[in-house]
C-alpha cells in the first residue's frame, strides 16, 4: 500500500516542475502577442490583472507595478493592444499566464492617442467654443463644397441642394479627402473657397474608417476651418463618426447629405413663411383699412363737419382776442417810449453839453502827458541797450584784434589754423588790419 502511493505527485510539485518547464524554454521567455483586453482589473498596489484574447483563444496576463507606471495610456475593456512578455506557469492555481513587460495601443488605439491629445490641445485654446461659431444663413445665394470631385458625398450634397433649393448656386473645390496629401489640399482649397463671394462651405467627405477619416483630423485642418472668415459646416463620415473637424467648424452635420439638408431650406419651407407673412400682411392691410375707415366715419359725423358756421364763429372770436391783444401791446410801447423821451429830456449832459466836454478834454490832456513819458522812457531805454550793443560787437570785432598787429592766414578762403593744413606751393593770403598781402608757402631749407 505505502510503495503505491509513492507513485502520487503532489499537485503543487507538478505545477512547479510545470513551471520550469516554461521558465526554461527559450522561446517563451521573450514572446509577443496582441490581442483585446477583457476583464481588466486595477489592483490596489497598482498591479494590472486582465485576459488577452483574441477571435477563438485566451490567455491570463499580469503587469506588474513597475512596469505599468511606463505606460502612456489608460488600458480598459474591449482595447486592442500589442504586449510583450514570458509566458509562465503559476503554481498557486495551475494555470499559465503572461507576465507583460510592455504594452501599447495595437494600430487604431495610437490614432485614438493622437486624436484625444489633439482634442484637448485645441479645447484648451478655445477652438472649440460656441462664442466664435458664426451662424449659417437660412436662405444662402450660393455654397462652396470642398471634398473629392467623385464619389457618394459630392453626388448626395449636389442632388439635395437641388431638390430642396434649386435656386442656391454651388461650387465645387475638388480636394483629396484620404491619404497623406489630404490634409494640405483640404487646407488649400478652405483658403481658396474664402476668396470667393459665398455664403457657406460644406466640407467632408462619406464614410470609411478612423485611417480613412484622419486627414479631418489633422491639426492644419482644424486651424483653417478655425481661421475661416465664411461659416462652415463639417460633415464627416458617419453619424457615428466624429472628427476633430466637427468640434471646430461652425456647425456639425452627421452625414454630407445632412450637411446638404441644415445648408439650405426647403422649397416647402419658403413657401409656407411665404404665406405666413402673405397672411399676415393681408391682416395689416385689413387693419388699416378699417382704422381709416372708421376714421372717415367720425369725421363725417363730426359735429363741426355737420355745423360749418361753428368753425366761422371761433375762427371770428379769435380774431377778435388778437386784435384787441394787438392793441394793447402797441399802446403799451408808445407809453414806453414817451417815458424814456422825458427822462432823457430832463437829463443833466443834455442840458449841460459843454461840462461833459470839459471833462473829456481834461481826460484827454491827462493821457497826452502819459503817452509822452512813457514813449520818451522807452526811447531811452533802447538808445541804452543799443549803446551796450555797440560796445560788445567792438569787443569780438575780429579787426580790432588785427588792429593790435595780428594777421589772418587762408589757403583758398579756408583759415589755417595748423601748419599741417598747408602744402609747398600753396597760395596764401594774409588779411592785415589794413589791407592783404600773398605770398607762396617754400620749403624750410
């Protein structure tokens, strides 16, 4: 009994010798796989526990602490991802499982990246806020379509303005609307589109996958729709799809037959604001009418209307009132008048003529003896600057210093006043105090 139940392993030794067997295979001590992450957890001391799987298989995974605190991204549920790792067997439940030493987003994960990082760089500059949306107009006269010169987008744009507003001209900007060239020729064509006279721009393109989208994500073109001075409306893809262009431009459509359809009303539409406005006219018109109407009415059985004589009789009575007002004022003038006669008839210089006279002519005496004073201190005052005027110009007078025997030398009007600026041969002219000689500059021998 005992030699048989030494033929029984333990279940932890089996896991164990399990677990060398992995740990010494070579190929599985550096291997790479990528699948979907599922039933992701975050352990309290920062360890990551998941499944990786993929359309048939699974495998347990770990990250460890030190690892994940390198990752860029927020790994969750239903992501695709590219890990690297050894794959081992844990003792504990029997299981193998990959121990990942890094992960990163698989393809289309590094696009969401990349589109996340843009969101935010141009949210926090204020692209995406309402106060610079500019409106679209409700009856546009003629809208600039930017996306490719083939294909559903143009074609669904086109024969919904048509149907629903036949009388909007349009005009096509061909552009690339996929690959790499895409985001400069969009780019081109919105600046393009705004030197011309339009009212809105369309731009999109149909559907197809976030690769496909991505050039209505480029930073360029998020900055040209922004920089726009004609309002544009986005409209990308799917109603499910949203680009960085949608976020930006002033109004978003979910499709380009939808962008079609928020450009332009309908011929329905117009007709009934039409006969909205055409009805309420008409009750405007009614409305006046019948004031006037009613006006007329009064007037007619107005009392004056009926009793002319009336109207005579007032016009008369008033007649009366400004004439004896009339009266009055001119009686009231000529008292006025009379009395300021008397009293410039009993005034003193009136009687006395001669004694304002005299005081006049003493007045004037007075000023003549004044005048007289100040114009001879004045005279005298510049005859005393003059004489001191004189004096200085005798002073720097450059003749008067001849005069003391000096002498003024020139080499062609030039006065030397250094031996340097004279040359042999030289003609000089020497100014005396009376009169000039000339003289040859010889060399000293």
């Amino acid at each position: 009994m005992i030699e048989t139940e030494e033929k029984y392993l333990k279940i932890s030794d089996l896991n164990e010798y399990i677990k060398v067997m992995f740990d010494e295979n070579t190929f599985l001590r550096k291997i790479y796989l990528k699948g979907e992450i599922s039933n992701f957890k975050n352990h309290t001391r920062g360890h990551l526990y998941f499944t990786l799987k993929d359309e048939t298989s699974r495998i347990s995974a770990v990250m460890f602490y030190n690892n994940a605190l390198r990752l860029n991204f927020k790994p969750e549920d239903g992501m695709n991802v590219l890990v690297s790792g050894r794959i081992s067997c844990y003792p504990a439940q029997g299981t193998y499982q990959i121990y990942v030493d890094t992960m990163e987003m698989d393809g289309l994960g590094n696009l969401y990246i990349e589109y996340e990082k843009l969101k935010k760089k141009l949210s926090s500059e204020g692209l995406f806020d309402t106060k610079f949306k500019k409106p679209i107009p409700k009856y546009p006269k003629k809208i600039g379509i930017i996306t490719a010169s083939t294909g559903a987008a143009i074609r669904d744009i086109l024969s919904t303005i048509r149907r629903r507003y036949p009388i909007c001209e349009t005009i096509l900007f061909p552009s690339l609307v996929q690959g790499s060239s895409a985001a400069p020729e969009i780019v081109k064509q919105i600046r393009k589109a705004n030197e011309f006279d339009l009212d809105v721009i369309i731009c999109g393109r149909g559907g197809g996958s976030i690769e496909d989208l991505w050039a209505f994500n480029e930073e360029i073109v998020a900055r040209a729709i922004f920089e726009s001075k004609i309002p544009i409306i986005s409209a990308v893809g799917h109603e499910v799809d949203f680009t960085i262009a949608d976020f930006v431009a002033d109004l978003r459509a979910p499709t380009p037959t939808g962008a079609a359809e928020m450009a332009v009303p309908t011929k329905y539409d117009i007709e009934n604001i039409l006969n909205e406005k055409k009805n309420r006219l008409n009750a405007i018109i009614k409305n006046k009418l019948k004031v006037k109407v009613d006006k007329v009415k009064a007037i007619k059985e107005s009392f004056v209307l009926k009793n002319p004589i009336v109207l005579y009789e007032i016009k008369e009575q008033k007649l009366d009132n400004l004439i004896e007002q009339l009266n009055k004022n001119i009686n009231k003038k000529i008292s006025d008048n009379k009395n300021r006669l008397d009293i410039i008839k009993s005034n003193y210089v009136l009687k006395n003529p001669l004694a304002t006279f005299n005081v006049v002519k003493k007045d004037l005496e007075n000023s003549h003896q004044k005048l007289t004073s100040i114009i001879k201190n004045y005279l005298d005052k510049k005859s005393h600057e003059q004489q001191m005027i004189i004096n200085t110009l005798k002073l720097v007078n450059p003749l008067n210093i001849l005069e003391k025997g000096y002498s003024l030398v020139a080499v062609e009007n030039k006065i030397i006043k250094d031996s340097k600026d004279v040359k042999v041969n030289d003609l000089i002219k020497i100014k005396l105090s009376k009169g000039e000689l000339s003289a040859v500059v010889k060399e000293k021998k």
